[in-house]
C-alpha cells in the first residue's frame, strides 16, 4: 500500500498477529500429530462380498479451539476496510462525514443488489474503484475472497463463533493393481478423527484371491466449518486468500486517495 491512514494500517497488522498467532498453533499441532492409513478387512460389510476398509491412524494433542482467535483475525480484516471507506469519506466530505452511520465497505455478490451502499461520502474515483472490487465482478462470487470474508465475519459478529476442526476432504481410492468386478466407496467431505474409515474396497468372494492393491489419498488438516452461504473452508489457504484480497483491495483505494479525495 502506498498510502496507508494509521487507523487502517493498525486493523490490518492487528489481523496479520492474529493469522501468525493462528499459523504458530496450527504449526505446534501439526508437529505433534502423526497421521497415517491402514487396512483391515470390514467383516460388517463382507457378507456377499469382501470388504477392506482403510482407516485413519491418529494420534497427538486434539486440534486446540481457534474459534475466537479467527473470529478477532476477520474483524480486523474486515475493519480495515471499513475503517479505509471511513477515512475516505471524511477525506471527500468532512468531518465528521453526512449520515456516518451508513458509512462502510459494500461487499456483494449480486450486481442487481449492489447499489454503491455505505459510498455516499466518498468521491466518485474511490466508488468505481469499490465498484471494482466486487464479488459479482467474479465468474464465481461466491468464491471471492473478500465475499468469503464478509460472510464468515458476519456469522462471527451476528450468529456463532465458527467451528475449527481436523477436517478431510473426499478421499480418493487409487488401485495399483486391478479386479474386474470389484468396487469402491469413499467418505464424504467431513471430520476426521482416530479410527476414521475413509474408504471401502468391495471384491467379489470369488475374486478374492486375487492380488488388489490399494492407495488412498486424502487431503486433510483444519478446517472452517461450512455456513448457509459458505462451504467447508481450508482454514490456512481460506485465510491466506482472504488477507491478499484485504491487501490488494486497500492497496488499490490508498493509490486512488494519493491523487486526491
């Protein structure tokens, strides 16, 4: 940023503590936990068919609450650009800014909704460029760092603190070798925990004599749970994404307000 008011730069550094803070305690536990896959025959589910079932092996410290420190690291997101609009708005308008209430970063995913909310005190270079800005710009707004942002924040603030936990994605059954007739099925998307059964290979009891070997890969680790307008979210690259967006968007108004409110 080029021109960064002291209120704006503080909201943003405070955010950044907090995603360290987040890091260093998702970090420790990582290096304390051992995660592995092992396969045992499903006797369960082997009476027509057999059954092997590939189970993950956990052990370690529980994934520690980050439910309040994520909560402080998207305010501070999210106030930075609220406090940026504020400081252009007094910039363009005086202080203290018309109807100051109203003042604050619009963030939407509906370019019919999208009205310039909350711009009312700012010139019209700093609006276009927040015009700019927007989800609904995206192919997918939904997956817009900054929508992901405003929806989690507002959970946070308005509803719930957001669940963190070791989450798994849909895990993947690789065959090294091959049975013809023989069949798969995998977990869904979901928490993991010791004794977890990620997948189950089924094998005619007529084949079963045959050599199948089997990998399974799954991509795991923690995890914001999912919301009314958010799926489950990474928690390390939903973050990361979302303090780029902050950066990039901030960036962007300090250069407009540089050249005149």
């Amino acid at each position: 940023m080029d021109i960064v008011p002291g209120g704006v730069a503080a909201k943003y550094l405070r955010a950044q503590e907090f995603l360290d803070q987040i890091r260093d305690i998702v970090l420790a536990w990582g290096e304390a936990t051992t995660y592995e896959t092992i396969s045992e025959p499903d006797s369960a589910r082997s009476e027509l068919v057999h059954c092997q079932k590939y189970i993950a092996k956990i052990s370690g410290p529980p994934l520690p609450d980050l439910s309040i420190v994520l909560g402080d690291c998207l305010n501070n997101f999210r106030a930075t650009l609220d406090h940026l609009i504020w400081h252009a708005s007094v910039l363009h308008s005086g202080d203290p800014p018309p109807d100051p209430r109203r003042i604050g970063f619009p963030i939407f995913a509906d370019a019919d909704v999208y009205k310039g909310q909350g711009l009312h005190a700012v010139s019209p270079q700093v609006a276009a460029t927040v015009e700019e800005l927007q989800p609904y710009r995206r192919a997918d707004p939904g997956s817009h760092p900054l929508w992901i942002l405003s929806e989690l924040n507002n959970v946070d603030k308005h509803r719930s603190i957001h669940f963190v936990s070791h989450f798994a994605r849909t895990p993947r059954l690789v065959l090294e070798s091959s049975t013809p007739g023989s069949w798969s099925e995998t977990m869904d998307d979901g928490p993991l925990e010791d004794g977890t059964v990620l997948a189950r290979l089924f094998t005619p009891l007529s084949l079963i004599d045959n050599d199948v070997k089997a990998n399974v890969v799954v991509e795991h680790g923690p995890a914001i749970s999912a919301t009314q307008t958010t799926p489950i979210l990474h928690l390390g690259s939903t973050l990361d994404a979302i303090g780029r967006g902050v950066w990039d968007a901030a960036g962007k108004l300090t250069r407009v307000l540089a050249n005149g409110p």
